[in-house]
C-alpha cells in the first residue's frame, strides 16, 4: 500500500451524493434501489430523514431466502 492511500480519510474517499431509502420501502423497493445505482448499501430513514439504519445487498439475500 502506498503512503497516499495510507494518509487518505475517509471523507477523500467517501460518497458524497447518498441514496436513501424510506423505513416503509418494500425489500423490492430497496433491491430496486442498490441495483440502479449499482451501490451495495444505503442509509434506512424514517419519516422525518433521520437515519435509523444500512441496509445492504447481504441483508436482501441472506434474510429474504426461502426456508
């Protein structure tokens, strides 16, 4: 690893134009969301766009399987 990359923060290298998603979206509406936007994450917001949580690609595949 170079020293420049050792001396970034995480605010060099951070995404600066977040993708939201509602509390209330469906697990399709988030899937929706990280598939357009090719992201593997985003922050949950409740109504008042406050986060409250991530959701991520491993959460839509690991809890939404069919036992």
């Amino acid at each position: 690893m170079s020293s420049n990359t050792v001396k970034k923060t995480a605010s060099d290298v951070m995404t600066q134009n977040v993708k939201t998603i509602p509390a209330e979206a469906t697990v399709r509406d988030a899937a929706i969301l990280l598939s357009t936007n090719k992201i593997s994450g985003a922050p949950v917001v409740n109504a008042e766009g406050k986060m409250i949580g991530v959701i991520s690609e491993s959460d839509l595949l690991s809890k939404t399987r069919m036992r």
